[in-house]
C-alpha cells in the first residue's frame, strides 16, 4: 500500500520559491568588479525565471566569483532540467581548461573579475563557443573572446512568469570537480533531490542552525562544493546573504561582518586565524556575529578558545567532501570547546563508519583509528564520466581516504588523510593533531608535518613552521612546548622555519606541495 501525500519532487526552482513567496524583501547584497548591488529574493527570483526562458542546452558553465549573477545561474539553469558546471577559477589554469572540456558545453559564464582568465584559456578550450559576461551593459568590456553576449542583454528579452518544468528530482542539477591534488579533478554530478536534502538537514538545528533572523557572509566559493550550499541556505531560511565577490582582503570581510550585521561566518580556519589577528591588531570586535562555520581542515583549538572567550563566537566544526556535496557531519556545540574541536555527529541523511585494512567494521570506542567511510542521501556513487574510478564497496559505502576514531555515540574525530598519516614503528601519528599541537605555541602562526623516512621506525614526524612576525621560536623551545601536548614519541625528528606554506585552491594546506619541495631539495629536513 502507498501512502496518499501528494508527490512534490524535491527541486531547486521550489527552494527560490519558497524564498521569494515567505522572505521576498529579504536582503542580497552582492559586491562586483567596481559595483555593489543590493537586492532580494523576490527580485532575484523574477531575474532567474527571465533568464530560465532564454536558456536551451543541457549544460552549462560558470567561471565567476559569488555575486548576484551567479547565484541566479544556480536556479535558473538548473530549474530548466539542465546542469551548471562551476569551474574553479583557484585551480592551475592547466586544471580549469581540462575540467570546462571534459564537461563539454559550448557556453560559459563568466564575470569582469575571470575575464583575464578565460582570455588566456581560450586556445585551450575544445568546446566554448559562446562567453556571457556578467555584468552591467555600460561596463562590458573590449575582449578578445568571441561570441561575447551580455548578461543583462540575455535575460531582458526573457519571460518573468517561465513555468519551471516538471523535473524528476533525481535530474542531475549541479557538477562540481576535486581540487586534483591526486592527479586530474574528477567530477561529483549532484542531483536536485541531494542538493535539497543536503541544504534541509545542513542549515537546521544540528547544523548551522539557520533562521530568517540570521545573515550569512558567502566567504566560500560557489564554485566549491555548491559555496557549501550558502545558495540554497539564504532562500530556504530566510536568511540574508551578503556576497563579497572576489573580495577576500580581511578589512573587507571585517567591514561587512560590520556594516551588514552578518550573524554566520563561514570559511577555511587561514580565513578565520587571519580575522582574530585583524581584530586583535585593530581592537575592533566582530558585531553581531554568533558563529564561525569552519571547514576544509580542522580549525586550531587556540582560534576556537580566543573566538569564544573574547568575542562570544562559538564555532560550528563540520567535515564533508566533494562528493559529499557539502557538510557530512557537524559539531554544533554551544559552549563546550572539547565538542566543537570534534567533527561532531552525521547530519540526518548521511552515517560514517571505519573500517580496517581488510575492510572489516573497526570498533567505534572512540579510540581505534580506522578508514572512515560515509553513504547518504547526498553522497556521490560514481565520479561523472569515471567509471573506471571504483570507491564504493559493495554493500554501498563510499571510502574518503581519512583516517577516523568514531566514539560510541557516533561523534567522528578525524585523525589525518590517510597518505599524511606517519607510522611509525608500527603505530600512528597524527599530523593534524601534531600541527594543532604546535599552533598552541605563542610564537607559531602556521605548521605542517610531513612523514619522512627511518631506517628503524619506518617513518618519523617533520614540523615544518612559520613563525609570527617578530617571533623567533627555537627547535628546543618548540619541543619543550609539544612534550606537555603529546606523546614523547610523536616529538618531532626535525624541524625547520619557512617564510609560509602553500596552500591549494580552496585554502587548505597543500601538502604534495610541500612533499615535492623535500624530494627536489628546496625544504630539507
């Protein structure tokens, strides 16, 4: 017997509608090359039906910043059974050109901030035949695009009254690539109905805790991981958005956390560690903000302690992936630094487990290490056009390539990414947990660890430091500091002092950059 609801699928186009009909005054404020435009949904939502109408290939991409513009690609391409691609423009352009031609479509999006980019990429793409910039008519520019057609131009003509196709809500709507630190990106296909369930479980209570009283800073690009569903948050709260653009500058986010009284920040921990800096060095507090979403790598214990203690902002810790579409699992702790410096609980729609090297269920004591993996509602099975690519095990849980404890009650603690774990002399060291522990030292402002080789214990700790400006922290003062923190044996064999570390397109630490700069000599231990 089949139960008698009505059969509503689970698309885009309702989550916009839903956010001009109930919060349609509700602000956008967009910063663009040289233009800050401030609108809302209800306006937003007429502009996304105009553009809908005008709209008439099955994919298309975008090459752009977080502005107004892009957010609307997000539903008024989607919503007419087609699929938007979200080129990174953090990516090596080398990387970017591959992904917009694997993808295949003849027409991309792109603002005045990617013009230079996709001028110098043109001769690489196999399939673009038609560039729309995203800008006002009076700000189009000379370029040496072909094919070149104004935004507004494209969607003036466009009907404000499109009726959204009836879409099966498994309809591929969205496709985001990896930052290809294992060699070429490889492509998640996200579908209407996971995106959806994906934003309803993440924005609600145990997630980022969303409401129309809220307003959100998109610091996160669109382009990575659906901007972590930001797009679809504002509308389905209520929430305002304020898009900074290509603006990452820390006054400016600082201003805008301001002037626009956002409540929600979300970003990678460099964002945030840089932003308690600014505030400490300015004496300037932080508004109305309420909480730090932090994800990307784990956020350090000492920034999550200062936010609360000196400006009663707590942080919200989640993990997720690529093919994870955005957040996974979420610790949303009110004043409890021990749980937010956890990766907190699955999100409803999604469960962990680990696993051992043979693949057998490991104990979840909150204690053993083991392979984490994930399945859910919004979690991917298959990369786009990869089918040779397996990394879902039979009974369907997808592997992530972390090294996780899982306690009894299901919190996850990330141990490391599998290939940065050090074993040494047959036991396991944390690199995460080593470079937290050194980020507690006053005078250090980032740190890396790498394994490196040993003829008897296999493989042994390398504490790679920048120091504070002005500091001069020694190897045995460090040491002092990280023995009241960690085992003697995770006590590091070396380490050595750089100027910075290389960080990969989404902000997170780039360690295959450093391991190339110790094979060919350039860091040495």
């Amino acid at each position: 017997m089949l139960g008698l609801n009505q059969d509503y699928p689970l698309t885009l186009p309702t989550v916009l509608t839903h956010g001009a009909a109930n919060f349609g005054a509700t602000e956008i404020v967009s910063h663009g090359h040289n233009e800050t435009v401030r609108t809302n949904y209800a306006e937003i939502a007429a502009r996304v039906r105009r553009l809908a109408s005008q709209l008439h290939q099955e994919m298309y991409g975008s090459l752009a910043w977080n502005t107004h513009r892009h957010l609307e690609l997000f539903y008024g391409i989607t919503g007419t059974g087609a699929v938007l691609h979200t080129a990174n423009p953090r990516l090596p352009p080398a990387q970017i050109a591959y992904t917009i031609n694997f993808a295949g479509y003849r027409t991309l999006f792109i603002d005045l901030d990617t013009l230079p980019l996709a001028e110098s990429l043109l001769s690489q793409l196999t399939h673009v035949e038609e560039f729309v910039i995203m800008a006002p008519r009076d700000d189009m520019p000379a370029t040496t695009l072909p094919n070149v057609v104004n935004y507004e131009d494209l969607i003036a003509p466009g009907d404000p009254d499109y009726a959204w196709p009836d879409l099966d809500e498994k309809t591929a709507a969205l496709l985001c690539f990896t930052s290809g630190t294992t060699g070429q990106p490889k492509g998640a296909l996200y579908s209407h109905r996971g995106t959806v369930l994906n934003a309803l479980s993440a924005g609600g209570g145990n997630g980022w805790g969303l409401n129309a009283d809220d307003a959100i800073l998109a610091v996160p690009g669109f382009f990575h991981c659906n901007g972590w569903a930001i797009p679809f948050f504002g509308p389905m709260y209520g929430a305002k958005l304020v898009l900074p653009g290509r603006g990452a500058d820390t006054a400016f986010l600082h201003r805008l956390i301001v002037s626009e009284n956002i409540t929600v920040g979300p970003g990678v921990p460099t964002i945030w560690l840089g932003m308690l800096e600014h505030c400490r060095e300015t004496g300037q507090g932080l508004g109305r903000l309420d909480r730090l979403f932090s994800g990307g790598t784990a956020p350090p214990a000492a920034m999550m302690e200062a936010y609360l203690k000196d400006y009663g902002v707590r942080t919200i810790h989640g993990w997720g992936m690529t093919e994870t579409t955005s957040g996974s699992t979420m610790s949303f702790a009110q004043n409890d630094l021990a749980a937010m410096r956890t990766q907190g609980k699955p999100l409803y729609g999604n469960e962990i487990r680990i696993v051992d090297e043979t693949g057998k269920p490991a104990p979840q004591d909150g204690k053993t290490p083991g392979l984490l993996q994930v399945r859910g509602h919004w979690v991917a099975a298959a990369y786009y056009k990869r089918p040779e690519v397996e990394f879902q095990t039979p009974d369907g849980w997808m592997g992530t390539g972390d090294i996780a404890a899982i306690d009894p009650d299901n919190t996850l603690h990330l141990l490391d990414r599998a290939k940065d774990m050090v074993k040494s002399g047959g036991e396991w060291i944390s690199s995460q947990a080593l470079e937290e522990a050194a980020l507690c030292h006053p005078a250090v402002l980032e740190a890396a660890v790498l394994a490196i080789p040993h003829p008897k214990w296999q493989e042994r700790p390398f504490l790679v430091v920048v120091p504070r400006p002005g500091a001069n922290p020694t190897d045995d003062n460090l040491r002092a500091h990280l023995s009241e923190l960690v085992p003697k044996w995770w006590l590091p064999d070396s380490i050595a002092f750089v100027d910075e570390l290389p960080h990969g397109p989404t902000g997170k630490l780039a360690k295959n950059v450093l391991r190339s700069w110790l094979a060919d000599g350039r860091l040495v231990p």
